[in-house]
C-alpha cells in the first residue's frame, strides 16, 4: 500500500515542482484556503501556541498572525517540493547566505562545526550551503513511516550532496566522523519539545519554562566543535537570507547549557521581530514547568 501511495503521488508532485513560480505560489494559495478554512488543520494548537507565546498581543493580533503563519507553512510545504527540479542558479539567486566567510574561517581552523537551525522561515532551502562549503555537509532529520516518502525527503534535502542522518543515529557518525577526522558542518534543529523520556534540562523560551533539548551542546562539548546559529530571515515570498551567528569557537570553555540558552535567546528574537513565519503547528510548550510542579 506504501508503493501504491508513492507511485501515485509522484508524478503529481514531480508536476508541481516544475511549474512556474507565478503559478506555484497561486496554488500554494488554494492550498491555504483548504488547509485553514476547509480542514482547519491544527487550528487548536496554534491558537494555543500564540497565546501562550505572546500573550502581550491582542487576539485580534495573533489573528492576523495565524493566518499568515498558515499562508507560509504552505509556502514551505510547496517550496519543499519544488526542490525536487529547481536549478542550482535559482535556488542561489532565491535562497542568499549573508556572510559565509563566518564559516571558511571556522574551515579554515580545521574543526567541525555544529549548526543550529530553527523551525523559523526557511529550513529546507538551507541545502544550498553544502554547495559552499569544503566541509562535509550532514542534516539531521526525522524519518518518515512511508519507506518511499522517506527515500524521496532524503533524496529531495541531499540534493547538494549533504548526507542526511535519521537523529537516533547521529552520535554514532559523529563519533566515527571524529575519529576518522573527517571534517563535517552538522545542521541539527533545537527549538522543537523534546520527548517526555528524554526531558534534561529546562529554560525559558518565550517566557514561559520548558524542556529544551541540550544534545547539539553536549556533542559540541564533547567533540570540540564550533557552533553557528543559522537566522534565516523571510525577505519577500519566495526569497530568503540567511545570517550566520557564532555562538561559541571552543564550547568546552562555555557553562553547560549557556550554548542552549543563548540559541534559543536568538530564536526568540526572530520570533519577536515576525511571528508569523515561525511553524506554531507543532506542540512546543506541551511540557510546561507550571503544569508539572502543579
């Protein structure tokens, strides 16, 4: 049933990528009437979200903000797939790094780096880095119960041959990568709740006390690798820029969890400075501080 699925909706998404973009974003736009007017898909939790995130706004407010938000998911959903045929020039000309020597002189220093990423404007486009990059390239992702869906994601974000590494095994490549000395940029997401049998450490993130996860600190520490934040800002629809933020060349020197804690200080802002671009979809303050001392 997992072919039958893949084979039929492959050749739709493959017809999708390859539309124009003027016509591409008009049906990102059906996509987003279905998805919040029609379904109302995960409605309850982005209200939930932006309440709790920002409780200074108006409801008012946070419903301007909900819209947009869903407006950009959809976006985010259709650029994934238009990933699939988009030429290397376009990506480059729609997806610009503004300060890439942050990291030719981390290279140039002969250690590896661990790169934060967020659920913030655009993740997946953050592939076009490995194009720039003399390091091996390595995302850390979340697999995907379909075998054929999961091939095509991996196939999709390996498409300037970064390497993609399902989160439970990315310690063992670490290690190994360590041991081989073999010089690698690692893009970990840490902004998301861990899940309740890994909960390590708590901090604030939108004021409000929270499990956070501190495993790209601890291998950082471990290995003795550099650590970028990666701020990707949404410019217009369909173009980005991404701004790279040292948090730490020698993270053993760095109390533990004041990495964390200055990462998730930088995705804040980002989330003060244009709400609407962060994916309040997912149920990030599910585990609150008050709700298990209560």
């Amino acid at each position: 049933m997992q072919f039958l699925i893949f084979i039929i909706a492959y050749p739709l998404l493959w017809l999708l990528s390859i539309l124009p973009f003027r016509i591409f974003y008009l049906l990102s736009d059906a996509i987003y009437f279905l998805i919040y007017y029609i379904i109302g898909y995960r409605k309850k939790t982005v209200r939930e979200n932006l309440a709790m995130a920002l409780p200074n706004l108006s409801d008012e407010e946070r419903l301007v903000i909900e819209k947009k938000s869903y407006r950009h998911m959809c976006d985010m959903f259709m650029e994934m797939i238009k990933t699939m045929t988009i030429s290397s020039k376009e990506m480059n000309k729609r997806f610009v790094i503004t300060n890439l020597e942050v990291i030719k002189e981390y290279e140039a220093k002969e250690k590896s780096i661990m790169l934060l990423v967020s659920h913030y404007a655009s993740w997946e486009w953050l592939i076009t880095l490995n194009q720039k990059i003399s390091y091996k390239g390595v995302g850390v992702y979340k697999k995907i119960n379909n075998k054929y869906f999961d091939k095509l994601i991996r196939d999709i974000r390996s498409k300037y041959n970064t390497e993609l590494v399902v989160s439970n095994k990315t310690i063992p490549l670490i290690a190994d990568n360590n041991r081989k000395n073999i010089l690698s940029i690692y893009g970990i997401p840490s902004d998301q709740s861990p899940a309740a049998n890994r909960i390590f450490h708590w901090d604030k993130f939108m004021g409000i006390e929270v499990p956070v996860h501190t495993g790209a600190e601890m291998l950082a520490k471990k290995y003795d690798l550099n650590v970028i934040y990666v701020k990707v800002k949404k410019v217009k629809r369909g173009y980005y820029e991404a701004t790279l933020i040292p948090l730490s060349d020698n993270a053993k020197s760095i109390p533990d969890f004041g990495i964390t804690h200055d990462y998730l200080q930088e995705v804040e802002k980002q989330i003060h400075e244009a709400p609407e671009f962060y994916f309040w979809t997912h149920r990030r303050w599910k585990h609150r501080l008050k709700d298990i001392n209560a």
